[in-house]
C-alpha cells in the first residue's frame, strides 16, 4: 500500500451516531444506500450491494446497523463477541470490516469490497442518505473539525485491485488483464 | 430490460418436482400492475370455477406488488392467491414483512405452485438455485420456529421464510402463514399450503431492481417519506387515538384500550362491557404490555412501527402486530392482558388467523352453554375460562373430536352441528368471521363496504374517509384545509355537511350517490395498494396518507417506464376489481350474499339498503344481481369473461334474491 504522508491539514470528521435501541429494523438504510451508488445513481438498489447493513436476528432482539468499512485479505486471528446488558450479540456482530469470514461489503457478483463513502457527492450533500431515511433517529449524522495528518487516498480501482491481487495473486491479475486487452474484451 | 418488476414468475409443480423460470408478458402488467390483478388474472385463465379449493390443479400463488422492493416506501406487501376453503371464493390474503422484496431480489415476481408434494417438503429459492427440500423433520413444529430452523439448517442468517404450523398441515380453515412479524391469515390459504405439503418458502436474493426513470422516481419517494415525517409530527386531530396517525392501529405502542374493550364485542361477539375499563386494569395492562414488549418493528423499507417483538418469560420469543392480544383476550372474558400475549404465542406457532380463531372458540363456549354442544364434546376440558381456551385451541388446530368439526369455521361448524347451532353464527359474512363490532345506527358507507367486498374484512376495505361526523364546523373546516388526498373536491363538502343528527346524519346521509362515491374511492385504493404491493397503513387505510391518487401514477410511472394519469390509473383499478368480481361471480356469489351481519347494526333500513345495493352495481356498471355487464367487461378488455358468462348462461339467470324467496 502506498501512502503519502503530508502537512497537517484540517479536516472535518463526520460520523453516524447509531442508537440501538431506536431502529425498528426496517432496512430503509441498505435500500437508499444502494440506490444511490447505483450507476446512473438510484438506477437500481439492491441491499446486497449496500454499504450498511442491518445484522439483525429479531427473536433475539439483535438490531445492528453497522457501515462497511475497510477491506482486508484475511480474517482476524479470532473472532470477537459481544455480550451487552445480557444480550449476546453476533459473532464479528460491529465489525466493520469487509472480510473473508462473511459475505456482507462485497459486491455480490464481483465479490469487490465495498465501503461507505458518507454520499460523497457533488454538491456536497447535507448528510448521508442513510441517515436521512431512518425517520426513527437511530442513525443521527454528526461532524466535528480535527487537525489531521492528510494520507493521499488510494483510486478506488486500485483498491479494488489490491483485493483481488490478494485473492488470486499479482501474476494471475496481470495475466488475466493482459489477455483481456488482447482480446478487446472491455469487462 | 423490464422495471420495478423482474418479468419471471416461478413456477413450480409440485408433484413432478418441476422447477420452471417462466418469463412473463408486459402486456399484464400494463393491464392489471402486478400483486392481485395478475395474480386473479392468472386464477381466471388456469382453473375452471368448478374446481375444489383442494384440489391439485389449484394454483397457489406467492406474489410481489409491481412496486416491492423499490424504494418506495412500505411497498414490502406478499399477495397470496388461491381458493379460499372456507368461503368458496377468490381467497387473497396478504402479509408484510420482508419476503416479497427478497423474492424481487431473487429474480422473481411470483412463485406459483401447482400439484401436491407426495411429502412435506420447504422450498428454498436462492436466486437461480431453487430446491425443493424434505422437510419431514420439520412436521409439527411451530411456524415461528420452522422459519429459525430453516435459517440455521441453510446457514442463510438473511434467508426469509414463510412458514405455516400444524394448523396449516391439518388443513384447518383459519390456518395462517407466518412471516417474521407479518403473517396473512385471512381466509385460510395456510390451509392450502399444507394441502399442497409445502411446510415452508425460504428465499434469499441478491439481484438488482431496476428503476425506469431513477431522478424521477428517488424525488417522488423522498416526498412520500417526507410526508410519512409530517404525518408522525401531526397527528389528525378531534378522532380517536388510533385513527389519528398512519400505519396499522399501533396496538404495539398503544396501552389505553379503554375503547377497544368497552365498544367492541367480548365473547361470541355478543356482550358489550361498558364499565370495563378502570384505574386499576389501566394500571395492568399498562405494566403487562411493557414487560413483555422487547422493540417496536416494522416491516421492510417503513419508518413506521406497528409490530412488536414480544418475549413473555419462560415461553419463546414471537413477534405480534394490530389486535391480536386483544381477541382471545375478549373472546375468553379474562380480564387481564396477560392471557392474550400468552396464548397469541401459541396461536402464532400453530399458525392460525387471530380474528377468526377466538370467536370460533367463543362460538363453541357459547354452544356448550346452550346445550347445543355437550360435556361429551369436551371431556377433558378445563373450567377456567384461561385453560378451556388452550384447550380447544389445541384440539381445534389438531383436529381432534369437536376440534375437527370446530377447525372449518363457524359457518360451516354450525352446519355441522345442526340443532340450532346456526343461530349462534351471527357474525359472519360470506361464511367469513366478521370483527365483534355491534353499532347503533346504520352506517349506509360501512353498509356497502361490508355488503360488497370481496375480501370479506372490513379492514381491508375502509380507508380514509372519516368513520363518523365531526362535531363543529370549526373542526370540519380544519379537517378537509390539508386534505390533499381527495380525488374529487366534492368529498370535502360531504365532510362540511355530515351531520351528527338531523336531516343530515346516518343513514340517510351521506346519501346513496354520495355513499356509492365514497365506497368506490375506497376500494379503489385498496385495489391499487394490492396490486403495487404497498402496506394499505400508508395508503388506503389511514386518514390522509403519503400515497394518493394524485402521486399512484407518478410513481408507478417513474418506475415502470409506463404512461399513466390519473384516469390510465382508475380504468386499470375497474379492471381488476371487474375481474376480482367476475372470479367470484363465476365461483356463485351474487346480490343474495352480499349481507352484512343481521345484528351489525340495530337500527336498519331495508329499503335504504337495498337502494344503496342497487345505486352501487349499477355505479359499477353491473346488473342488478351483482355481475358484471358484457358492455362493463367489453370497455375494460374483459371481452373474454363476458363471452364466458354468456357461455355459462348467467346473463339469463333468474335475479338470486328472487330466487331465494320462491
């Protein structure tokens, strides 16, 4: 992975407050989420591409909205579960992770890692559509000001090959690129 | 590419093990939508009216609305579609929850059984992968339990399941099907389910629904949310409680049932308790409802929260939505809630309908007590008014001794049984359990909702005109000021004149022509919801909801690609309640059956009825016994069922009413 390190800049954080116990389950969230990242946007949706998902087991009262966050190639060396106020929660039931171990932030036909972007648009939107959507305030959208160490971002088409370079091998990709340009093939 | 919808039904025959993907015709949907109106297209073509709800060939149909799974919200609606076999009829029961637009994601609008399964088996639908699967181990068990058994055995966390319990498998008449927190339990098409040996449907898609004009469309839901918002924010103000905001009546947030139980009917839908509530149930109820209540829960893609999930200590966790803890509460005369959250457990596992269920037990009771029944029947039985419930439940939903004859329903039990029994079923329509709701005066409105509608419950069929007058022209004024879901400006001035008595009041007013108006806005809006596939809670069924004739054909428009006005929009509504009718028509349902209870109301008016009956076929252009006329078909490309009526010789019946009396 490269990273360039740079001055220190000002940067705004902006983060989902996620109540628990307000959400009544109604994944509204992975419907808009995916329909905005739709090309043309909202296009289709489908919450199998979401990147929030409801990890939610009603008998058990397990009511998790949780936002995809990075990509790994290999799973953790355990897996952690919660217990809260005597609930037991899923196993990996917060992570955020797109991950091996599960099939939630990847897309379903590439099997591409996916990862929530706030709705990143132009213009700027308010907050995330996520959060607009939940009528029940269990996703509430706050931003604060930090002093950071700025990382230039990697291209999302180098993220994605990153994690299949990890999954299949640096030759295989390259190999199987080569031969798609030699065939005229556009994927 | 096809929009909103998929374009390919399932089918599936179960006595061959055939698993087929049928790609479906466009031309339907510019017909009928999708949900109900393609679903009673499909029962016209495919069976003839002489066939027994039971029998093979009977196609059951699981169906998405046109709109299920797009963003649309609360359009999350599952039409179930067979012959009902307690009332002989088109039998179309729905459920919430979240197995529709799981199917849309799966690739499918509709998954249509045929044929029996020689053994009890699920299926598991996977997108392309479809399997029908043994599911011997599953017999008997609980439906709420099927569907957790299922999950895990699949290792599918996200899989949805619609399951039935040993209700269904015994082919009891009131038997549901159950869905997380949805279940459709009207007219026993669990039943069917069973018959057909299929114990339970998993699902799990990861598909995309396509949008025709998606910047279109995203504004035109972003509005309706934001008119959901509002709504929260203003409640309708001087009607009750219930009545006041949107969704199904929040019975899971509610815990003041002062009027449910001092208005509506306790046992056999006989005995109004009018001092029934006091401080100290208040109090009860109150801390009953709380301890047991886990989350407030909707179904998918809605804000709104009228399922509960309820974990009573040391029974298993089910979840619970509308009036269920109430009617086994009031069909049992117990007096503390506690009982109702208990047995609704049961009732949810064996999986049979909530409304019909208790009163039939009631039914029961009240015929032991009359002698019509005796200590035969019910040998074993507990005195307790708790314990006497749990115990006809189990034999009701087993089949055993008076449970057999009991699990057919009241109508057909009281047949059964004979010796007067007919006299104690009081309460139903077209054979079909009624609401315990015994009123005053004749409401010529509800009179014709009751009469003629064609899924025999009147939840399904009221909506958003206002059930009773307001009191002062002051609140009249504010009432019909944001009313913007009136589809003509005359139904506002029908609000400004309703009166409490006088000249202009029940049931004279609002008068036949206005009465036929209101009915058939309401019904229309029903028709649409159940072909989109959109919870009747945030359209025909509240006052002033999100969705309206104005914004239906906007939306079905942005999201099909089709072009449709408000008149594209209505014609289709008259095609598919003409078809729905004709369905009916040909199964034998004529002007003879169309009778609310004798006792609904206690002042009634025979002649006014019958003008409200003739005013209201003839609006829909039938004939005076109910069917539909060859011009009324012809103008809806209906031509086909007029040439079969003609065929069938009903034009040339004599009219059923004089029938009746020779």
């Amino acid at each position: 992975m490269v990273t360039v390190m740079a001055e220190k800049k000002k940067k705004i954080v902006k983060t989902i407050k996620v109540d628990l116990d307000k959400c009544n389950g109604c994944r509204a969230c992975e419907v808009i989420c995916s329909a905005f990242h739709a090309e043309p946007k909202y296009s289709s949706n489908n919450p199998a591409r979401s990147r929030i998902r409801m990890i939610r087991h009603p008998i058990r009262d397990v009511y998790v909205p949780v936002y995809a966050g990075e990509y790994t190639s290999a799973e953790c060396m355990g897996r952690d579960k919660y217990i809260i106020d005597g609930k037991e929660y899923d196993e990996c039931g917060f992570c955020r992770a797109s991950c091996p171990s599960r099939d939630a932030f990847k897309e379903p036909d590439s099997g591409l890692p996916l990862k929530c972007d706030m709705c990143e648009d132009d213009p700027p939107r308010e907050k995330p559509l996520c959060v607009e959507w939940c009528l029940n305030d269990a996703l509430i959208y706050e931003e604060r000001e930090e002093e950071v160490d700025e990382e230039v971002k990697m291209e999302d088409v180098e993220i994605g090959l990153t994690s299949l370079i990890d999954k299949y091998g640096k030759e295989k990709v390259i190999d199987t690129i080569t031969r798609m340009a030699e065939k005229g093939k556009n994927p | 590419m096809r929009y909103a919808e998929t374009g390919y039904n399932l089918e599936i025959d179960l006595a061959r093990g055939n698993v087929e993907r049928a790609e479906t015709d466009p031309k339907a949907t510019e017909l009928h939508l999708g949900g109900l109106g393609t679903n009673a297209k499909i029962l016209w073509e495919r069976v003839p009216p002489e066939i027994d709800p039971f029998s093979p060939d009977i196609p059951l149909m699981f169906s998405s609305g046109l709109l299920c799974g797009t963003p649309a919200p609360g359009a999350n609606r599952t039409i179930i579609t067979a012959y009902s076999p307690q009332t002989l009829l088109m039998g179309y029961s729905m459920m919430g929850g979240f197995w529709a637009p799981e199917l849309k994601h799966a690739g499918y609008d509709k998954v249509i059984f045929r044929g029996k399964s020689p053994d009890l088996v699920y299926i598991w639908i996977n997108n392309d992968k479809v399997e029908i699967r043994d599911a011997s181990h599953l017999r008997g068990k609980g439906a709420v339990e099927t569907q957790e058994l299922i999950r895990q055995e699949l290792n599918q966390p996200n899989a949805q399941v619609a399951a039935i319990g040993l209700a269904g498998e015994n082919r009891v008449y009131t038997a549901s099907i159950e869905q997380g927190r949805s279940s459709a339990s009207r007219l026993g098409l669990g039943a069917v389910m069973g018959d057909k040996g299929i114990k339970a449907i998993a699902v799990r898609g990861t598909k995309d629904i396509n949008i025709a004009k998606p910047a279109e469309f995203y504004e035109l839901c972003t509005e309706v949310l934001k008119y959901i918002k509002y709504r929260n924010e203003h409640p309708v103000p001087n009607v009750m409680t219930i009545l006041q905001g949107l969704g199904s009546p929040q019975e899971m947030l509610h815990t003041d049932e002062k009027w449910h139980t001092e208005n509506f009917m306790w046992g056999n839908a006989r005995v109004r308790r009018k001092d029934f509530w006091n401080k100290q149930i208040e109090d009860r109820w109150k801390e009953v409802q709380e301890s047991v209540r886990t989350r407030l829960i909707s179904c998918y893609n809605c804000p709104m929260k009228c399922g509960a999930i309820i974990s009573v200590p040391g029974i298993s966790t089910y979840m619970m939505k509308c009036f269920s803890k109430l009617t086994y509460t009031m069909a049992a005369f117990v007096d503390d809630l506690d009982f109702g959250f208990k047995i609704a457990q049961r009732a949810t596992e064996y999986g049979v309908d909530g409304f019909s269920t208790p009163q039939i037990m009631a039914f029961a009771f009240e015929l032991k007590d009359a002698g019509i029944l005796t200590d035969a029947d019910f040998e074993g039985c507990p005195s307790d008014s708790e314990g006497k419930f749990y115990w006809l439940l189990d034999r009701i939903v087993r089949r055993e001794g008076i449970g057999d004859v009991l699990a057919d329903g009241i109508h057909w039990a009281a047949q059964k049984i004979g010796k007067g029994a007919e006299e104690y079923a009081h309460n139903n329509i077209k054979k079909h359990e009624q609401l315990p709701l015994k009123l005053g005066m004749l409401n010529p409105v509800y009179f014709l909702m009751y009469a003629t509608g064609e899924k025999i419950n009147i939840t399904q069929i009221e909506g958003q005109f206002p059930q009773s007058p307001f009191a002062t022209m002051e609140e009249r004024q504010e009432f019909i000021s944001d009313w913007i879901q009136v589809p003509d400006e005359k139904f506002k001035q029908i609000v400004l004149d309703w009166e409490f008595r006088g000249e202009r009041s029940n049931p004279y007013y609002p008068t036949v022509d206005m009465s036929v108006d209101i009915v058939d806005w309401q019904e229309k809006m029903h028709y649409i919801d159940d072909s989109l596939g959109v919870c009747a809670g945030l359209s025909s069924f509240p006052l002033k909801p999100p969705y309206h004739m104005h914004n239906y054909p906007k939306i079905i428009s942005a999201a099909t690609g089709m072009d449709l006005d408000e008149a594209g929009l209505t014609q289709i509504y008259n095609r598919n309640r003409n078809l729905v009718r004709a369905i009916n028509v040909r199964r034998g349902l004529r002007r003879i059956d169309e009778k609310p209870p004798q006792d609904h109301w206690k002042k009634r008016f025979p002649e006014l009825e019958e003008q409200l009956l003739d005013a209201y076929y003839k609006f829909k252009g039938w004939n005076n016994d109910g069917v539909p006329t060859k011009e009324t078909l012809e103008a809806l490309d209906l031509g086909y069922i007029a040439e079969d009526f003609e065929q069938r010789g009903i034009y040339d019946e004599e009219p059923s009413t004089k029938k009746a009396s020779a």
